[in-house]
C-alpha cells in the first residue's frame, strides 16, 4: 500500500500535463580500445556525490553496453513496489522475462516513501541486496531526495517524450504515472453508494469508511484527507477542512482506523476504502466479482496525484537501475501502467502516435471526469502534507493501524 504519495500540479495526458520529475545518471569509463561502458557512480562507490552530469546509455556506449554491465551487476533491488498497485506484478514479471539475467530483489512493498529514503540512508554504506537501488515516491519526495543529495540523474532514450512539467530539467527525478482520489466499495456489504464526501457522513456507514494508509506517514491517506477537504469548502491551499471533515467522520463513529488493503476490503473488514482510481479499479478487477466492487468517483473534491521515479546515489546496481527505468519509459512500459489504470507519463506520446489500443482506451475513465481533477504544484503538496501529518493527532485523534 504505497504509504507517500505522488501528487502533480494541472493537466496532464489527455488534458494537459503538470508536476515535476526526473531521474539518473549513467558514468562512463572509458577502456583502452576506447569504448565506453557504464560504471557505478561514485556514489555508489559510497562517496556520497551523485554523478557531476546526466548522461544517457547511449553517451555511454549504447543499450548492448548498458545491458552487458547490468548483466554484470546480476541483480536488482527495488522497494516499496506492491503487486496490486499499478500493475507493477506486470511490471516486474515484464522486466525479468526481457532480462532474465537480473535477479530482482523486491524489497519491503509496503514501504512509505518516507521508508524508502530511509532506506537509502540507512544503506549507503552497504552494497548488499537490501540497499534499493531505484525508488518511486511521492511528489514532494523528489525534490526533497535530490536537495539532500540521495539521487543521480539519468535520462532515459524516451526523455524527450516526458512533458517537461513531469521531470526535472537535471535529470534527478520524473513523474512516471498519476491517478485520483476515489471511493472502493464492497457493494455485499454497502448496499447504497456513497456519491460524494458528505455521504460518508451518514449514519448507514457507522464503523466502514477507512484510509489506505496512516495519515501522519502515508501519502495516498493524506491525499484522501486533502480530496476531503477539496469537497467541503477547502482549496488547494487549505488543508484544514479535510482534517475537520475526518474529525466528524471520526466522532459520528464511522470512521474505521484501520488501513485499508485489498484484503480487509474483500474480506468486508474497511468496506469502503478511499484509495487511488488505478489501485481501485485494479482490485476491482483482481476480485472476479467476488466480492463485488464498485469504484466512486466523487461529485466533488477530486484530487490528482503523480508519483515520481528516481535512481539512488548510492546504488550498488547503477546499471540494472537504469536498465529498469529504461523498461518502465519505454512504449511496452508506459502501456503496463496504463493496463493498470494508471495513467503514465509519455500517455500524451502514445496516444499521439496512435500507440494505445482502443479496447485498453476503451476501458480508462472518461477524460471529461479526470478535467475536473485539481493538481496541486509542489508548495502545495508540501504545506497540505504538514498541516495534514502534524494536525492529524490534535484534530481527529484517531491512530491509523
């Protein structure tokens, strides 16, 4: 359950795009025949700096000597990457089939983006499998992961392709996918929907409406009390509605302070959970009817939200790192998003080549419902995430487990 979340700033592919991100660097050593061959950055090394310029695989010899040294690298560690959340089983089932020589170490899928900066830091110093090598975290995380010197820049072959306001103009981060704030429904227990915030409030929900994630760490439960706060009387730029609006959902006791998996949700524990649209829909999906989901997008308050990819300075595994971005911008990448609903970055780029299906379109909410969406830039997300993380206690007094 991807605890931080990944929030972006307007339109965005159908619509128009927003946000910023970015990504990483390959080094090159040059051997004595003159060829050029991807190596560890020195902050893989452990020397604590990311590479001096992004460069590209092919500035370092090309995609047959960026595989050649992953290949020598032979494994790969990930974090924080669920099966169930944006087709990433695809995702990752996709990456190994293409590069069977990669041994994929899948760390921890539960992970906050707060976790998984800490687990850079925890880990610089060591090259086993437990230090992640690449991470996908919340919005506000890029930028904050780059400030701080955790990442290395690296542009992918497809870098062109990624709107500007979805990447970091150095290469350190960029935005890979974005979705909206929804209701998830177990329609055998919930026999009327709830069509907008202010439902959630009636006495039918007693004890059945939770978040997918603690709102003091988690970036999808602090999106949800944002989107909350969007649909009673807040802004962009003010938070505070949302945590009043959860403090009456708390008092009126329905709310559940219990995070929300697609388990708890078939098993009718969190029988209406307030999750991403990809992730909903998804288990919608994932369940065959059994239970029976219904995915709610709300009248009001809905909110949008872009995740952001990035490379870490000190992986031990640069070059299996950027191989892997190089699978997740590709067309083949892109599409394994979007079968999962989630809407990638370069979505604006496929669909202009006419590289999208129409029975994948087909099946992808409406673009009209995703223009109502509201994209917060990045001093937004950072002072809603603040007054959201630090207000939570004081204001609901609710402890999210």
């Amino acid at each position: 359950m991807k605890y931080y979340s990944r929030l972006s700033r307007r339109h965005f592919l159908g619509l128009s795009t927003a946000a910023s991100l970015g990504a990483i660097a390959l080094n090159a050593c040059t051997s004595q025949s003159g060829t050029s061959t991807p190596t560890a950055s020195p902050a893989a090394e452990g020397s604590g700096a990311a590479a001096s310029l992004p460069i590209s695989a092919a500035e370092a010899g090309g995609m047959d000597a960026l595989i050649e040294a992953a290949r020598a690298e032979g494994e790969l560690s990930v974090i924080a990457l669920p099966d169930t959340w944006a087709n990433y089983k695809e995702m990752k089932s996709s990456f190994l089939q293409k590069y069977p020589f990669i041994r994929l170490n899948d760390l921890n899928p539960d992970a906050s983006s707060a976790e998984e900066l800490e687990a850079i830091r925890a880990n610089k110093n060591n090259r086993g499998p437990q230090n992640p090598d690449v991470l996908d975290v919340g919005f506000q995380f890029g930028e904050e992961a780059k400030l701080e010197g955790l990442l290395q820049p690296y542009k992918v072959a497809t870098w062109d392709s990624i709107p500007d306001s979805l990447k970091d103009a150095d290469g350190f981060w960029y935005g890979d996918y974005y979705g909206v704030m929804t209701f998830e429904v177990n329609t055998d227990i919930v026999q009327t929907l709830p069509e907008d915030w202010a439902d959630l409030l009636r006495p039918e929900y007693r004890g059945q409406v939770a978040l997918a994630g603690d709102p003091r760490q988690s970036g999808q439960a602090i999106n949800a009390v944002w989107a909350a706060a969007l649909g009673n009387g807040g802004s962009l730029t003010n938070a505070e509605p949302g945590l009043e609006f959860f403090k009456q959902l708390n008092e009126a006791g329905n709310f559940l302070p219990v995070i929300a998996q697609p388990a708890t949700i078939a098993q009718g524990e969190t029988p209406i959970a307030l999750r991403w649209d990809y992730n909903a829909l998804g288990n919608r999906d994932s369940t065959g009817g059994n239970p029976e989901i219904a995915v709610v997008v709300p009248k009001t308050g809905l909110l949008a939200g872009v995740y952001v990819q990035a490379i870490s300075a000190y992986a031990p595994r640069p070059n299996a790192a950027r191989l892997w971005m190089e699978h997740l911008y590709s067309d083949e990448g892109q599409m394994i998003w979007l079968k999962g609903y989630s809407r990638p970055a370069r979505f604006d780029d496929l669909t202009a080549k006419n590289a999208v299906p129409n029975d994948l379109l087909s099946k992808l909410p409406s673009p009209e419902l995703y223009a109502q969406a509201q994209f917060p830039n990045g001093e937004q997300i950072k002072a809603a995430s603040d007054i959201i993380t630090q207000g939570w206690d004081q204001v609901v007094g609710a402890d999210v487990q």
